[in-house]
C-alpha cells in the first residue's frame, strides 16, 4: 500500500468520525435554509488537504476516488488566490466530472466561498437538493449571515479543522500553484468580489467618524457579545491586537465604556 494511500484511509477515518461534530455545529444554519449538505476543506500547495462534510457517502468517494478539483472548482481556487477571497454559485449546466459527481452523491445548486490565508486555501460549500433551483436567490439575500457563520465554525470547530495531527491530512494528485489571470464564468460573483471598502462611516457621540474595516470588524464581533479573545481566534490576530484596534476606536468615538460602544454597534449598520 502506498504512502498516500494509507494517509487517505487515515483521513478519511477522521472525517467520517467527525461527522456528527460537524452537523451538530452547521444544522442550526443550514437546516432553515432548506441546505442539506456543509462541508470545509483546507488545501495546501503540496497537494495535501484536509476534508470535512455532512455527507458521509461524499466523503467515502471524495477520499477514495478524487484526484483533482475538476475544471470549474479549479478555475475558483485561482480566482481565490489572486483576489484572497472569493464566492462562487454552482453553474445549472457543466460538462465537469467534479461537479457530476457532487449530483450523484445528492448535492446541488451550491455555493463555495474560499479564502487564502498565506499558505493555504480554505473553502466552506454549501449545497441542497436536486429540486431547489431557486435557492441561488436565497444565497445572495443573505450573503452577510452565510459569512458569519463561516467565522461562527471555525471558531466552534477550531480543534477540528487544526491540522497539528497530519493524520487528518490527505493527498490530492493536483498541487495548487500560483495562476495566471483568468476571466470569472460567474460574472455576479466576479462583481461582488471587486467591491472593495476599507473604511465604514458610523454615528458616534462626538458626530460621524471613519472606522477601518479591521476596526469595524471588531467593533461588530464584540457587538454579537463576542470577548477579545474570540474575537482574535475568528480575525486570526493576537488578542493584544484587537485591544489596540478597540483603543484606536474609543479615542476616535469618544466612547471609552462597553455599554457605549455596544449601544453604537447596535446602532450602526456594519456589513464587514
């Protein structure tokens, strides 16, 4: 037996026993939503990944059968590595191997998000049944709450998806590499991924300021009732960071009480 091999049996043990754990984390989400499958995967370069689904059959056959992202998912990880981010919505029609396969195992009219982080990508899919065509709707509608909820699992699952034990690691044939520009099949997506904003105008005491949006991204998580240190562990930075962002917006608002600031959360629309 080869090396990758045995390291794909050894991962695809720990997805499957995770299972549970994961649906116990996404149900609340996705069940009202009518989405019946969730799924997070961390790939890195080297063609190493680690796999988790609420399909347990997908897993099985992903582990055992997959060799390579397929021509659509491909095409998102390169948009994801020039652009740091990126969502994408399935297409209805393809002639794609990956995505066939996704149809057969039950799991339809899907949407990826994906985010680099330096030395790898990490992806959140969310997908439903073959008769919910029009849920692609439903997905822009709520674009806001979907990215919540990706900070919300990795926050809740953060042992889960850690990969100091690379025995939760796989090997996938194809290594991600740095792409050339290509032009986005999603024209939506490519659009809403172009809208940069980096500054947020809020009402404060003091009249209205401009938050950063790393600053306005602590003031909203702190707002959900959220201590510095979640907070750290969702944005990936130090505690003592976000003290330093939470001080710069005291000095900016004038507010230096956590009542006053939750109250100007509460108050303010910060979609970050």
């Amino acid at each position: 037996m080869s090396c990758e091999i045995q390291k794909n049996k050894t991962a695809l043990q720990y997805s499957l026993e995770m299972i549970k754990n994961i649906s116990t984390v996404s149900d609340f989400f996705t069940t009202p939503l009518g989405l019946t499958t969730f799924g997070y995967k961390r790939v890195y370069p080297n063609g190493q990944y680690l796999f988790l689904s609420t399909n347990q059959d997908w897993l099985k056959y992903h582990y055992q059968n997959v060799k390579d992202h397929g021509a659509f998912f491909g095409e998102a990880m390169d948009t994801a590595h020039l652009n740091h981010s990126y969502r994408v919505l399935w297409p209805s029609t393809h002639h794609d191997h990956f995505l066939d396969a996704l149809n057969h195992f039950g799991m339809w009219h899907g949407m990826n998000f994906y985010k680099w982080r330096g030395d790898y990508l990490e992806l959140w899919t969310f997908s439903t049944s073959c008769d919910r065509g029009g849920i692609s709707q439903i997905y822009l509608n709520t674009l806001p709450y979907f990215e919540d909820f990706i900070h919300y699992f990795n926050l809740k699952c953060s042992e889960i998806i850690s990969i100091k034990d690379e025995k939760k690691l796989a090997y996938l044939e194809q290594c991600l590499s740095t792409p050339a520009r290509k032009t986005s099949s999603n024209p939506l997506s490519e659009i809403i991924n172009q809208i940069k904003i980096d500054k947020f105008l809020i009402n404060a005491p003091n009249g209205l300021i401009t938050l950063t949006k790393r600053e306005s991204e602590c003031l909203k998580l702190l707002g959900t009732g959220k201590s510095a240190k979640e907070v750290a562990a969702i944005l990936e930075i130090s505690p003592r960071t976000v003290e330093y962002y939470v001080n710069q917006i005291k000095e900016k608002t004038g507010c230096y009480s956590k009542s006053k600031l939750l109250k100007i959360t509460q108050s303010s629309n910060l979609n970050v």
